[in-house]
C-alpha cells in the first residue's frame, strides 16, 4: 500500500474472548435506540437471559465501564492522525477500507490503549445516530477477570445484544434453548452466541443493514501464549462475517507476529512506531499536561516565567516515541505535596543533563537514550529511592527502597497471582486490603501513608475496603518490577516479596492458640483476618505444618463430635476451597467431604500421633453450661411456631454452577448437608437396591444419625437448615442420589397447642431445564396428640409407613423435628428419650436406624436430657453467641447489595459483626434487597450513621421480617 512503511495486507480474521465469572460491578451502558422499535413484552421475555449473559460478562473491560473513568485517552490535538484513519476504516472508507481485521501493535507505552480508548468512545457517541454496534474488550493484566479469555465471547455478546434488538431477541432464544452454553468451549460460544445470530440477522437486513465493529485492546495482557493466540483465532472467525469489522490492538508479540506470518485474510498489520511519527503529539501532551500542573498547583505564578516550551521539547525528545514516559513524568511533577518546578528540573536532567545523578543512574542501569527503558527504569528507580526516603526514613537508603518495592509487588502481583491460581470457578474471590495491611503488621492508614509519593506508578484507592485494589498505572511498571534484568540494582524484588510474604503468614499461624485455632475452624471472628483467606494464598500443607503441634493436640481433646466433624472437613475441604463455596460440578464439594469424614485426624495430622478421644463426645461439660446459661432464650415472644418452621418448596436446579453463600458460618451448612446427603441413608440390606453411577461411597454399617441444633430465637437455625437443603440440588433419577432423593422426608412441627405434632410427608422433585425445582410437598398431615399417649415406637411406625409407601423404597427416612421447645416439657423429655435410645444402635437391633434432625430454643427439659447420650452418631450444635468475621461478611455482601460503595459495604458488615444475631440480620437485608428494593438504601443510611455496637438494632427496626418469595429455598 503506497506510503505505508512496515504495514502489509493479509487474509485474516479475529474474534475476542475474555474469562467466564459472577461479577456484579455496575457498568454505565447505554441501550441505544437502533432499529426497531422495541416491544415491551418481548424485551421481559428475555430480560432473564440477558442478565444471565451479563453475570459471564467482564463489565469492566468495556470502554464506557465506570471502571475506565480514569483510563488513558488521547488528548485534544493529539494522535489526530491515526484517530482519523480509524475513524475512516470503521465506515469502510479510505486507505484501509479492506481490512476486515486491523491490527495495531506498538512497544510498551506508546499509547495504544489511549488511542483504542478514544477511539471507541468517539465511535459509541456516534453510534447513538447510526446503525453501527459498538463492542469492545480492554485486557488488563492486572485484573483477575479481564487477564484471560473466558470473558470475550460473552462481553462482546452482551454489548451487542443490548444496542441491537433483533439480535438481543436472537440470543435470548439461543440462551434459553442451552442453558449450558455458558459452560462451553469458546469457539462454541463464539458460533452461537456471535457470528451465528448475526449470520442469521444479516441474511434478510434491513436497509441499511447493522454494522458490528469490535475494538479489543491489551492482547499482550492476556496470560498465556495459547490463551493469545486462541484470540486471534476467535477474532479472526468474527471478522469474516458480513458487516463485521475488528480492531485489535497489542505489542507485537509472538502470537500476533505468528498469526500475521501464517496469513490471515483481509488482515491489515499497522506497525504505531513505523507509521506515525508521535514525537509531535508527546511534545503536545507534554506541554498541555505542564500547563495544566501550572494553573492548578502555581496559580499565582507569572505565566510567561513556567514552564518553558523548550522543557515540553526535551522530554519529548527523550520518550523516543512512547507515551509513557512523558505520562510518568507528568504524573511525578503533578504532586501537590512538592513544588513542580523542582520536579520538573529532576525530570529535565534525566532527559539529557550530563553532570546529573539522574544522567548517570541511566548508564549505571544499562540503557541509554537510544533504547528508551533505559530511561524509564531510571525515572521508576528515581520515584522509588525517593519515596524510600520519605516513607522509612530510619532505614538505610538500599533497605528502604528493597523493602517499598516488595511492598508493592506484594499488593499489585504476588497477592493477586495466588488468588488468580485458585479462583478458577465463576465467582472470583479477594482479600480487602484492610486485610492484607493489617497482615502485614501495618496500621489503619497506613498502607495510604507509605505509597503516598508513589501516585504517579500506582493507583491507589482512597480507602481499603472491598474489592478496592492498588493498581499500576502501567503495565511496564509491573515489568520493571519482575525482571531483574531491569530493576535487580535494587534487589530481587519478587523473590523478596514472596519470602516475606510466605514468613508473615507463617508467623500468624505459629502464634495462633487454642481458642485462635477453634475459632478459625468454627468460622468464628479471629485476627488477623487473613488467615480465613488461607485457602487463596497457601497450600493446605504448609498451614497445617505452621500450626504449632501443641495447639492441635490441645485442640483435639477439647472437641465434640460436630466440632471434630468440623476440623476434618476444614482441613480437607475449607483450605482448598475457603470458607464459603460450595461445588455442585460433579458433586465435588460433597466428595470432598465425604472423603474427609472417612479419614482419621492422625491421618489429616499425621504429625501429631495419637491425639484426642477416637471417638469425641456428642457433647462436653462446657456445652451443657453454656446451654444452662442460655434458658432464658425460651421465653422470646417475637419467634414463634409460624417463624421457626422450615417447609421446603423448591429445590435448586440441577445445573447450579458454584454457589458462594451469604450465610456467615457457611461450613456448618456444609457438614449439615453432608449429614443429610441419602446416600448414607440408603437400605442396602435388599437386594433390589442398585447405587447409580457416581454414587459417593455409602455407610451401609453406620448407626443412626442424630443431630441437636440449639440458638436462642434469631440465633440463626432455620437460616442454616435454608442453606444446607439447597446444597443437595433436584438431579435426575439415573444420577447420584443426592439429586433424585430429597434431603429431608418428613418434617415434624408442633402444633400450636404444645401437646401434639404434625407431619409433611416431601416426596421430592426430579430435575428441570431452569431454575427452582418444585419439591410437591403435600398437606401437612398425621397430628398426632400427645396428651392422651405417648407412642414409644412413634418414629419406627414413620420409617415402616415410609418404606410401605414410597414409591422409592431404597433409602431410609431423614426427618427434620423443628421446634421441640414449643412442647410441654414432660412431652419434651419423652420425645427426646425416644431419639436417644437410637444413639449408637446398629443393624444387630433389628430396628432401623433413625436420621433425624432436631432444632430447639434452649430449654432446661433439652440440656438434662443431652447430657447421659451415648455418643455414637449424635452431634450436637449450639448457634448461640456464634459471631459472624466482618472480613466474611465483606466477601459475601458486595454479591448482595453491589450497589452500595464499598466503604458502606465494609461499615455494614462491621455492624452485623457486632449483631448477637448476624444471620438472621443478614438474611433480612439480603430480603428486603431483593423482594423490598425501592428505598433500600435509604432505609439503609441510618442504621451505617448509628454507632457500631448498637446499629445493628435499627436492622430490626427498618428491616422487618417480610416473606421471601424463593419459597425457603
């Protein structure tokens, strides 16, 4: 092409891709009015799929995202050039109207993102009067979500289903007829959730048609090699269809260099630093940028005496090209805590003063003027030795600077690599910064403190809470970090990072006590916070070597059966998966359990020997005083039967991906569902009993199983019997039996007279394509009075009528007795005589075992009858004084309320840390957000306003309880 240096035509095609995951960051998206008018009806129709396409969608990678508000752009009078020669390629006119596929590259710095960034904008204004699609997708190495490709296809899909209502329409019907599809490889989801639909669309278009143009920015900002080189190919599919135009933009990798070598059709390859000269537009930037610094910083300075434009010539001079040198300078001079003019003297005799230290620092690193990281590392190794000298000023200038460098590389890479190595499922997990600063032995403020003379690097939020990260303001910052061949005159600095990271959580956990350790088991408030993050930043191993043996084996002799059950399964399922996931693919969590259950402590803590009882007891001499402590909890008016009663009537479906739970003390739900899964329950003494396949391994010996939940009213019981019954989703009756089996059989509930019980028989429900599954409980039936006698084999005549009627007479009854403490205390005791004399009963009683679950406000009938129980498959569970960590807490509630600023989410999560009844004040929020939503959060406002230790109390007041209409899923 006449006039175009080290730019070529190839055949090519792209297609972007991005990173499947559950985010629910808001995202400024405008639904532009293109076409047809749309139809109200049709637009509810597939609201639901569309909000489905948006929860796999990366909002932050798209142009007009909230979180690009402070992105580079080009600014006025800058890159003009190019802008305009992209802006003739999008409407298939001028030098490069071939191109289907057009690929920028440039080195790192040059300002591609401002250019792409610009660009799009310019596009998506101009697109409101047109019929042009505008999609983009920035890649951000930085970003968990926007680092890899799972969330291309389905961000692109998104923007261009809300701007075209035909295609929107389309789509819905494509995500409705596979609910799967979200779950598929790429190129699947590329066909028919892209190029498909707009095949189809474009087949009989209108006049005239929809054009689609994709901008995909930061391809050398995805992780891997093949994840690249997998975009490219995905591009290169899209650019092929009618209409259809990519823009992509990188540094000239080895995949884009590779794809482009291969010959891609109507491919058109823009060397930025061949074709356009940008010496021009750095001088502009630099100069507008100086002016600007001038006004805001030195107003009363005389105009003409600063800056001088010869000082804009000569950075320009030395940035060779690349942006961002002359945007970290400029950062660096815009300081409002030092004089510019002094920064910019700095600046100038880096670029070109040769009696300078700055000058010298240049050749002492090895680069020169000619090779412009030469210069950039010594104005990166500059701001930090400064900084360093600021921020620790008793240390010794090399430490200083060793030990502010591994700061940042702790919080801007290590910490954020872990948690992406981990966090492979649809929910991306974080730690608060709050956490880490507090980790790190540092105070409130001050992580702020010490990368304050660092904001021309790194962004840093205003506060610590959330998901509010520290970021670098550029990639080649990062780079200047990890490559020793660059910084390794500072030290190597990863290596630093990491060794003191690795010996900080070491020292957490060797200090760690009895009480410390059965707190964090328990999910119970413990410091520092970070160690309920253990499972996103050390291997299960080395946590369990760095607590000290002592504390284990002390640990270990103070347990009951429920909290033993408890330490097994956060050692061999908490520290892989933390403390609220749950993975229904393949029943993973639940095999997890299962396994942990079957192994001995000795085996899970084979450095300890033989320690603690075999077989602890279902309860100590501390429960039953706590529980005596506690009597006073059966005179609460405000819970009565209505409220306490837990009657299932949906199930989830059985594609639930993973779940990660609001319930502030997840791992307890977790146990209870283990507990109840059927296939410990199944009869295998018949011969016509066949386990399907997949079936986790059954307990066809194990006696009876018997479970007392104790809490004062509010504590927390139905809330956990909630969240444990949706963890067995409604499968199909080929599949594990934890799906075609329901998890409870027959609820018990006393009438509202005190002296009888009613009954609901669950039959259960198979599985449907979406959504809630109808369990078709019937009619509560079969009360039964106790005033007249007490039936001694009552709960046997239940399991042989069961066996006699179910249609699935495989398995034995689980039943669930709520509220026994609405009895009379003599039916009280007699009840629970009954259910203890299955405690430890085996198959040589000729009785069959009882699966029970039972749930009570603390009465004195209850704590005289725990005592004497043999412990042989009794456990026993105790809600009062459980405290919710407000670092849990923080997690769960940005999935809950993610319209709230995350400094709101943090002082309400500190709240219901200090709620006696976190729990239930949690599910009332979650509630009202949901079902109640208009003036939510101004009903919110004066509960964060009120004091801490007693905000918690105004949740009752303008959170009432309201009925939910998930139908106690």
């Amino acid at each position: 092409m006449p006039g175009f240096s080290g730019s070529h035509i190839q055949e090519a095609n792209f297609t972007s891709v991005g990173g499947s995951y559950s985010d629910h960051r808001r995202v400024r998206i405008q639904n532009y009015n293109i076409g047809p008018e749309s139809d109200p009806r049709r637009d509810t129709e597939n609201r639901h799929f569309l909000d489905e396409l948006a929860k796999r969608s990366a909002p932050g990678a798209i142009a007009n995202a909230e979180e690009r508000a402070y992105a580079p752009r080009c600014l006025h009078e800058t890159r003009t050039r190019v802008l305009n020669d992209l802006g003739e390629w999008s409407a298939a006119e001028g030098r490069w109207k071939d191109a289907k596929l057009l690929v920028l590259t440039g080195p790192a710095g040059h300002g591609k993102t401002a250019i792409i960034q610009s660009f799009s904008e310019k596009l998506l204004q101009q697109s409101r009067e047109t019929r042009v699609v505008v999609a983009t997708f920035f890649f951000k190495a930085t970003i968990s979500d926007q680092n890899q490709p799972k969330a291309l296809v389905t961000t692109l899909a998104y923007q261009v289903a809300e701007h075209w209502p035909s295609f929107r329409d389309n789509i819905g019907r494509v995500i409705r007829d596979n609910v799967r599809i979200f779950s598929t490889s790429l190129e699947h989801q590329m066909e028919h959730l892209l190029t498909s639909p707009i095949v189809r669309l474009q087949a009989s278009p209108p006049s005239p048609p929809f054009i689609v143009i994709c901008a995909v920015d930061g391809l050398d900002e995805c992780a891997g090699v093949d994840a690249q080189s997998r975009v490219i190919r995905l591009l290169h599919i899209l650019s092929k269809i009618p209409n259809t135009r990519i823009l992509l933009a990188s540094r000239p990798e080895f995949p884009i260099q590779s794809a482009l070598q291969g010959g891609l059709s109507e491919t058109l390859h823009i060397d930025l630093n061949k074709v356009y000269d940008a010496s021009k537009d750095i001088r502009q930037f630099t100069w507008i940028r100086l002016l600007e610094i001038r006004d805001r910083l030195l107003p009363k300075l005389d105009r003409v005496s600063w800056p001088r434009e010869e000082d804009a010539e000569q950075i320009a001079n030395y940035s060779s090209g690349q942006f961002i040198l002359a945007d970290t300078a400029m950062r660096y001079i815009d300081d409002q805590h030092y004089d510019p003019r002094e920064r910019l003297k700095e600046v100038l005799a880096l670029c070109g003063g040769a009696n300078s230290s700055f000058a010298m620092r240049r050749v002492a690193v090895g680069r020169g003027p000619a090779r412009p990281l030469g210069v950039l590392d010594a104005l990166f190794t500059e701001i930090l030795e400064r900084a360093a000298r600021n921020t620790y000023p008793d240390l010794e200038p090399e430490q200083g600077v060793l030990e502010l460098a591994s700061l940042v590389w702790i919080l801007i890479r290590l910490v954020p690599s872990r948690i992406d190595a981990v966090t492979s499922h649809v929910f991306l997990e974080y730690v608060p910064l709050w956490v880490i600063e507090e980790a790190l032995g540092r105070q409130s403020g001050d992580l702020a403190r010490e990368l304050s003379d660092l904001h021309s690097l790194l962004d840093v939020p205003q506060d610590m809470c959330g998901r509010n990260e520290i970021s670098a303001h550029h990639k080649s910052f990062l780079d200047f970090l990890g490559d020793p061949g660059r910084s390794g005159h500072l030290g190597n600095i990863p290596e630093v990072a990491q060794g003191r990271f690795d010996l900080m959580i070491k020292a957490h956990l060797s200090s760690l006590t009895v009480n410390d350790l059965k707190s964090l088991v328990l999910t119970q408030p413990v410091k520092p916070h970070i160690l309920h993050s253990l499972h996103l930043l050390s291997n299960p191993e080395t946590v369990i070597k760095g607590i000290d043996p002592q504390v284990w084996k002390s640990l270990l002799c103070s347990l009951n059966a429920w909290e033993a059950l408890r330490v097994k399964q956060w050692v061999h399922v908490g520290l892989s998966q933390g403390p609220l996931l749950w993975d229904f693919e393949d029943s993973k969590t639940l095999r997890m359990m299962d396994e942990a259950s079957k192994r001995s402590l000795d085996d899970l803590l084979p450095r300890l020997g033989n320690q603690g009882p075999l077989d602890p007891p279902p309860i100590s001499d501390m429960d039953i005083k706590l529980l005596l402590a506690t009597l006073d909890g059966q005179g609460d008016e405000s819970f009565k039967c209505g409220h306490s009663e837990f009657i299932p009537k949906q199930r989830m479906g059985p594609y639930s991906p993973v779940v990660l739970s609001s319930f502030p003390w997840f791992p307890a739900a977790r146990a209870l569902a283990w507990l109840w899964v059927p296939s410990h329950r199944l009869i295998t003494d018949q011969s016509r009993v066949t386990q399907p396949t997949g079936t986790p391994n059954s307990h066809p010996l194990e006696p009876s199983h018997i479970v007392f939940i104790t809490g004062s009213a509010g504590s927390g019981k139905r809330e956990l019997l909630e969240e444990a019954y949706k963890l067995l989703p409604a499968g199909r009756e080929g599949g594990p039996p934890e799906g075609w089996m329901p998890p409870v059989d027959i609820i018990i509930v006393p009438d509202t007279d005190g002296v009888s019980l009613r009954s609901l028989w669950t039959p259960g429900a198979f599985g449907e394509e979406l959504g809630g599954v109808p369990c078709d409980n019937k009619d509560l039936m079969g009360k039964i009075n106790l005033l007249e006698q007490f039936p001694a084999p009552l709960f046997q005549d239940w399991i042989a009528c069961w066996e006699t009627k179910h249609e699935k007479n495989t398995y034995h009854p689980q039943f669930l007795l709520q509220g026994l403490h609405l009895l009379a205390p003599e039916h009280q005791a007699a009840l629970l005589d009954i259910i203890s004399s299955h405690a430890g009963q085996s198959d040589s009683t000729g009785r069959s075992p009882l699966f029970i679950t039972v749930t009570s406000l603390p009465t004195a009938t209850f704590a005289s009858r725990l005592g004497p129980l043999p412990w042989p498959g009794v456990y026993y569970v105790n809600l009062d004084g459980m405290k919710a960590d407000v670092s849990i807490l923080e997690g769960v509630l940005p999935f809950q309320t993610h319209t709230v600023p995350q400094l709101k989410i943090h002082k309400l999560a500190r709240i219901l840390a200090a709620s006696p009844k976190p729990a239930r004040h949690l599910k009332r929020l979650i509630n009202h957000q949901r079902y109640n939503w208009e003036g939510w959060e101004d009903r919110l406002d004066p509960i964060l306003a009120a004091p801490e230790s007693e905000a918690w109390r105004l949740i009752e007041e303008h959170f009432g309880e309201i009925p939910s209409d998930d139908g106690g899923r």
